[in-house]
C-alpha cells in the first residue's frame, strides 16, 4: 500500500492554488465573499462547499495550513497514494463543511480555509501510524495524536474559528484510517 518514492504533486498543487487565490484575493477582496462558505447563501452558491478550502484570512492562516499540508500531506500521499490522498482531503473538507453549515452559530458567518481537509488527513495518519513521532514547532517531540488533539481542543474554544469544519474533517480522517488500515492488514496477510 505504500507509495514511496512517488512525487506529492497533489499536494504541491494544493499548496500552489491557495497561494495564487491568496494572493488574487489580496488584489480583489470581494472573493473572499464570493468564494467562502456561508451558511444563509449556500442554496444559491454551492460551490462554496469546495471554494472555500481555497481561501484563506490572513499571511499567518495561510501559513500554518500550508506548513501543515506540506508535511501530513506528504507523508499521507506517499503511504496512500494520489487518488486516496486527494479522496481524503477533498471529503474531509466537504464534511467539515457540512458540519459548519449545520451547526454554525450565525447562518450569516463565513467559513474559510483548508483547515477541515487538513484535519482530515492528520485524522488518518493518526489512525494508520498510531506511534508517529513529529517535532511541535520543530522542537519538542510528541505523538501525532497529541499533537492533533492539541490544535483541535485549542482551535475549538477561539473566537471566529470555523471549530466544525476541524470536527467534521477530522471524524471523516479517522473515519478512512481505520478502513485503510484495516484494508492494508487484510492486503498484507
């Protein structure tokens, strides 16, 4: 089941996307409006449900989710390839949008970021390689699951954070690490 050795190129292109929408909605910022999903709207705009993972706030939101990306993402495209990658990344966002569009608090919020689909993919990689180690802030070594339980519990109780995409990304992540999982036990028997 492991992909090693093939280029995330799924991933880069994500990452190349964001940036290029970032920078466009920098120089035209009515396309955060346009693009982000907002409950009250979402009947009339529908392709909000996938724009949104596309936009994002601010230099540090940005940042943070395409650091993120970059690694989980890499490390979830070489162990599972392309196709499962962008399955996962792609439905986890959907539903973390789902999740924001039944339980936000304001049907007149906007939800943007990739956070939901990055959830997503650190929800399976929590699932699949339950004793991966990584470097918080580069520094302080801790399982992956730690890791992700901290930003969850810590991005949950800050205001204007769309806490439900994280919820719904991660449910769907941990969701498809566990049929993975199970898939590569029964694979490799």
């Amino acid at each position: 089941m492991a992909y090693r050795g093939s280029r995330p190129v799924a991933v880069w292109t994500i990452i190349g996307v964001n940036l290029l929408l970032f920078i466009a909605t920098i120089i035209a910022p009515n396309l955060i409006l346009l693009l982000g999903l907002q409950p009250a709207s979402f009947l009339s705009r529908p392709w909000t449900i996938v724009t949104n993972l596309f936009i994002h706030s601010g230099v540090w939101h940005i940042l943070a989710n395409m650091i993120t990306l970059y690694f989980f993402g890499s490390f979830l495209y070489q162990l599972i390839g392309r196709n499962r990658f962008l399955l996962v990344y792609f439905a986890g966002g959907i539903l973390g949008n789902i999740f924001y569009i039944l339980l936000a608090s304001s049907p007149f919020s906007i939800a943007i970021g990739a956070s939901g689909a990055i959830f997503a993919v650190a929800g399976v990689l929590v699932v699949m390689m339950p004793r991966l180690r990584v470097l918080l802030y580069f520094i302080v070594p801790l399982p992956l699951w730690v890791v992700v339980l901290v930003f969850f519990i810590i991005f949950s109780f800050l205001p204007g954070i769309a806490w439900q995409a994280h919820l719904g990304g991660l449910v769907l992540g941990l969701v498809a690490g566990y049929i993975f999982r199970r898939r590569a036990r029964y694979y490799y028997r």
